[in-house]
C-alpha cells in the first residue's frame, strides 16, 4: 500500500511543482494593445494669466473615427489618415489660481471598439510640494503618519 501511495504523492508533487514554475514564467503574447495615435499638448502664455492651448494628435495607422478632449472640450474630428495631425486649441485663463494642470487626450475607433491616448501639462507655477511626513511607532507596533503645517 505505501508504494502507490508514495507513487501518487510524486505525481502530485510533480504536476504541482511544473504548474508553479509556467506561472513564474513571463507572459509571452503580443504586448497589451493601445491607441494607435500620438497625442501631445503645447501651451503658450499669452499675458496675465491666461495660456493658448493646443493639443495635437497624429494617427499611427488610418482611423475610422477621432475625437479629441481638450480640458472638458470635446471635438468630433471623423475619419483621418494615417499621419496627418490634427489639432484643436483652447484660451485657458487661470483666473485666481497660480497654476493648473490640463488634460488632453485622443479617442480612435479600432475595429469594434475604442482606444485612447491622454497628455497632459502644467500651467503657471508648479504645484507645491507635499508637507514633510514624520513615521511614528505606535506602542502596538503598527506605524502612523504625522503631518505637521
């Protein structure tokens, strides 16, 4: 009796041992699909606080339909060929604010559905930096962040 069972616990041990070791194995396939268009945002100031925006995007391959999004903005483009940029600008004023981030982005149709691509840039003066964090223990051993303005 102990000889089946010792011949059923290295075939366990053998299927285990193959299945862990093609799960450590990197994935193979093709790389995860994106949008087949190139999106970039300019900005330029024009006084004051206000920035003439301008988000381009340039198809990779030749798309059945774009949209382009444009901080809140959207514009219906259509079919476009492969390489010719497309453009859409936006007067941004910053009013009060010191600085802002914009976002931006493309939408193509591939085949049944859709991808996208997003750009974003920075407005004004940068953003400021995140007050300093002190790690304290507590007495159960378990850590809290101390934030001090």
């Amino acid at each position: 009796m102990r000889g089946p069972l010792c011949r059923s616990m290295l075939v366990v041990l053998f299927i285990c041992g193959t299945v862990a070791a093609t799960a450590a194995q990197p994935r193979r396939g093709p790389p995860k699909p994106s949008a087949p268009v190139d999106v970039r945002i300019d900005a330029r100031p024009t006084g004051g606080a206000t920035y003439v925006v301008t988000l381009t995007a340039t198809p990779r391959r030749d798309v059945t339909g774009l949209v382009l999004d444009l901080d809140g903005r959207r514009t219906v483009i259509g079919a476009t060929a492969k390489g010719q940029a497309r453009t859409v600008t936006a007067r941004i004023s910053l009013g009060a604010l010191r600085g802002r981030d914009i976002a931006g982005g493309a939408t193509v149709d591939v085949g049944a559905g859709r991808r996208r691509a997003a750009a974003s840039a920075r407005l004004g003066v940068a953003a400021a930096p995140p007050p300093p964090v002190n790690l304290v223990r507590l007495p159960d051993g378990t850590y809290a962040a101390e934030v001090r303005q």
